[in-house]
C-alpha cells in the first residue's frame, strides 16, 4: 500500500456566494413597508497551509476532490445569508503549487505558511441594499457568484539542510542511521529506499536535517529509475554528499566514475551542480574498500573535494563527517539574507484605464471583457426584466454603450460580455444613452414618497380644472335661441 506521495493533482473549488432576497416588509397596518431582502452570504475559501505534522500528499491521492460551502441565500427581515466554511487543507512543508499549464503559484515553506487555492463567490445583494433615493422599491436582487474553481498540481520538495546522494545500495540509508535517529529500511539490494527520509543531525551547536534519496543511475534527470521522481527533494537543501561505494562488487564502477555519472545528472537537472559538495567514501571496514578508498582519494582532493572516510558499520569517522556538514550549513545559513517584513506591492490602475476592453471579432461579434462587466452578468437574473434594466444601467454608467460606438457597433450588431465558453450574447440596441434616465427609474414606488399624495391631489384638481375649461370654451349658451 501507497504511504509517501509527493505529487497529486488536487481538483479544488471555493464555495458559492449566497443570492440576495427580494423581499417587501409586511406588518399590520404598514403594508408599504418598504424593503427589506438581506444579502448573500459569501462562499467559503479553499485554503492550503502548511502543517509540520503532515508528511506526505497521501491523503489528497486518495480524496483529490475538495470543495468549500456554500453561502446561503439572504432571508427577508433584513437577515443576511450565513457565510460558507473555509476549508483549511494541511501541506507538508516544502509544497510547491502548480497550475495546469506548469506554472508556479505558490512555493509553501514554513509552520503556518498559507495559500488561498480558490476564492469563494460574493453573496449577492439584497432589495434593501439596491435601494437607493431614486430607486426606492427593487423589485429584484442580485444574484451569488460562482466560487473559483479549477485543477492544481501539488509537488512535495523536501525541505533539509543535506542532501545524501549517490548509486543504489551505496549506503546511504545507513549513514543517515547512524548519524541521527531516523531508522530507514536497510537492505543488501538495490533501491531499498523508495522514499526520501529525513533525519536530525546535532554536531556542537548546530543542529542540521539530512535527507536519504533514493538511488541515482545513469539518465535518472530523463526518467530513468527512481531519480527524476525524487531530485526534486534535493532542490531546497543547502549541501550535497556524494556517498561513494568503496566495496561495490560490479566491476564496471568505480568510487571516480560514480561520481562523474552523478554529477552529470545533477548538471542536467539544473543547477544542482552549484551546490557545496562534500565526498564521502563509505564501506572502508571491507579490507578492499579501505584501500580503495585511499587509492583515489588523492584525485578526489585534487578535484577540489572535501574527502572523508567512514564506515557507517564500524561507526568510523562520522564525529569529523557531522562537524564538517555543520560547519557548512552553518556558513551557508549565515550567507543568506535576512528576511524582511512582508512588503506590500501596489500596482495602481492606468489613468487611461476604463476596467473593460471591447473587441470585434472575425464573426463580426463585439465582446467585452472586463472584471466588473462580467462579474455584473453573473450577479444578474436574466428572468427578471427591472434586474436586466439595472445591468443596462450599469453598464451605460460604466462606459460600456460608449465603447461600442466607438468601436463601430450598429444596430442589430452582436455583443458577448464574458470569456467565450460562458458568455452572454444578445442583439444590440443604441438606447441605452437615451434612456440611462429612464433605466434609472427602474424600482421607483410612487407610493413610498411621502410627498406624493398631497401632489397628485393637487394635479388631479388641475386636471379637472383643465377639463372643465375645455368644454366650457366649446358651449354656447345662445346657440338654440
């Protein structure tokens, strides 16, 4: 059975926002009211954070399919919907999150680092918060937006201060054993380690992780054995260790000629091949081994090399091995910059910038996009004719009538607001300039305005006198005689 896995793909999306009420208050004795529709709760987040005691991506191999709640629908009374639950998704540390396209979103590293992998929708508004001086019964409400939803490849590196690299069965996971409390499993076979384990290692005062991955053959940055799946835990760590076999038994190797194939497999991963290096000549308890080890030691220091010689049977040489490794995380920690506070980036929008583009097409369709006119589209309920109104009125307001023209649109002309799998396509009509005074009325209660008796009394008279005027000047008192 599966226990490690260090790379899923994670199917995510975010909650629905709650729809706004339409609703009118009711008591007796108050039949006008006025409204009273609450809004829409806010759809709930999917969120990845970082959690030490999570180890492994295990869990979403075998549940890849997360969703958030929903919102819920605001309630008359002026009672707002419920917000959906986020929902918190635990990370080993070290995740790196991917788009389909390959494309790094977020690097998690460190306790409590977090990513928002897909926003929910807002709640839409309710009659009472559409209401305004002109508008002062909405007949209508807005509608919830659809939660962020999509694909996510989630990618494990391991996060270590070393790196111990090397052929199959060159006893690497024997090392680690012996230089911390990790207890991999040790075999006299070739890729007894199928997953990368992990280590704490204390030389004075400083206390270093060390990481076993797993063999490396000849073409393992192509694919090769079980190399290009666990290179990318060596990626983080700050030093590597070539553990060599002094007592291999195949007679085509040799400590030299694996270190030649490993660091070229290294230099084709990419940049691995920068990293400090450190050569460990295991196995000198083998009679055989100790004097091959002494036989080429003096080419490896010459390369530049920092050599030692162990034995993680006879625990030889290990006390001098994990000083040296501290010495160098130590340096390399120091080396590195100190963090500074969380900065925060403003990107003001161009003066010039109107929010939406209009664009014709080779099928002769004008198509807006925009943040704001589609997020108007999702919010509208095409069922209803005075929340269409209000869409045209948004619109106009926001420019949109305008652009057309600009960009030539006539009568009758098609025009799709949105992305073209999920658009809102319709025959367009140059009134919207004309009638914004009109469309602006939409919702207005004469009966809510407290004025509005006493002045359509005083018109109703007029219009009696009026009336009375007219046949008046048509009657002549004289005619029969």
């Amino acid at each position: 059975m599966t226990t490690f896995v260090d790379r899923v793909e994670l199917h995510v999306a975010a909650g629905n926002g709650g729809h706004g009420c339409a609703s009118v208050h009711r008591e007796k004795f108050k039949p006008l009211g006025g409204p009273d529709g609450g809004n829409g709760g806010r759809g709930g987040d999917v969120i990845l954070v970082v959690e030490q005691s999570v180890t492994t991506l295990l869990d979403y191999h075998h549940s890849p399919h997360r969703k958030a709640t929903n919102g819920k629908p605001g309630e008359g009374g002026n009672r707002s919907g419920k917000e959906g639950e986020d929902l918190v998704l635990p990370v080993p540390d070290g995740t790196v999150v991917l788009d389909r396209a390959g494309n790094v979103l977020a690097d998690l590293v460190g306790q409590g680092t977090s990513f928002v992998a897909a926003s929910g929708g807002r709640g839409g508004l309710g009659n009472a918060a559409l209401s305004s001086a002109r508008r002062k019964a909405p007949g209508f409400a807005l509608l919830g937006e659809p939660g962020d939803a999509g694909d996510l490849l989630l990618e494990l590196k391991t996060v270590a201060d070393v790196a111990l690299v090397g052929y199959p069965s060159a006893g690497k996971s024997s090392l680690i054993s012996v230089l911390s409390a990790a207890r991999p499993k040790i075999a006299d076979y070739p890729f007894t380690t199928l997953i990368p384990n992990l280590g704490v290692v204390t030389a004075g005062e400083t206390v270093f992780t060390v990481a076993d991955v797993p063999g490396l053959i000849p073409g393992a940055s192509q694919g090769k054995g079980l190399g290009l799946e666990f290179l990318r835990h060596v990626e983080r760590c700050s030093v590597l260790v070539h553990v060599l076999d002094t007592a291999t038994l195949e007679s085509d190797r040799d400590p030299v000629s694996d270190l030649d194939v490993i660091e070229e497999e290294l230099k084709q991963y990419g940049g691995l091949n920068k990293r400090p290096r450190v050569v460990v000549l295991n196995k000198i308890d083998v009679p055989d081994g100790k004097d091959l080890a002494e036989m080429v030691r003096p080419d490896l220091e010459a390369r530049g090399y920092q050599v030692f010689e162990v034995s993680a049977v006879a625990h030889t040489g290990l006390r001098e091995l994990s000083f040296a490794l501290g010495d160098l995380v130590a340096r390399y920690r120091a080396s590195k910059p100190k963090e500074e506070a969380t900065r925060v980036v403003i990107r003001p929008k161009a003066v010039d910038d109107a929010g939406f583009t209009v664009t014709l097409e080779d099928n002769g369709i004008y198509r807006v996009r925009g943040e704001k006119p589609e997020r108007w589209v999702r919010q509208t309920d095409f069922n209803n004719d005075e929340a269409v109104g209000y869409l045209a009125d948004r619109l106009n307001r926001l420019g949109v009538e305008e652009a057309l023209m600009k960009a030539g649109a006539r009568t009758g002309d098609g025009v799709a607001i949105g992305p073209e799998e999920n658009a809102v396509v319709f025959d367009w009509e140059p009134t919207m300039l004309a009638g914004a005074e009109m469309l602006g009325r939409r919702g207005e209660d004469h009966r809510l305005d407290p004025m509005r008796p006493a002045v359509q009394r005083r018109r109703d008279r007029q219009a009696e006198r009026d009336e009375a005027q007219k046949q008046f000047e048509g009657f002549d008192p004289f005619g029969e005689l």
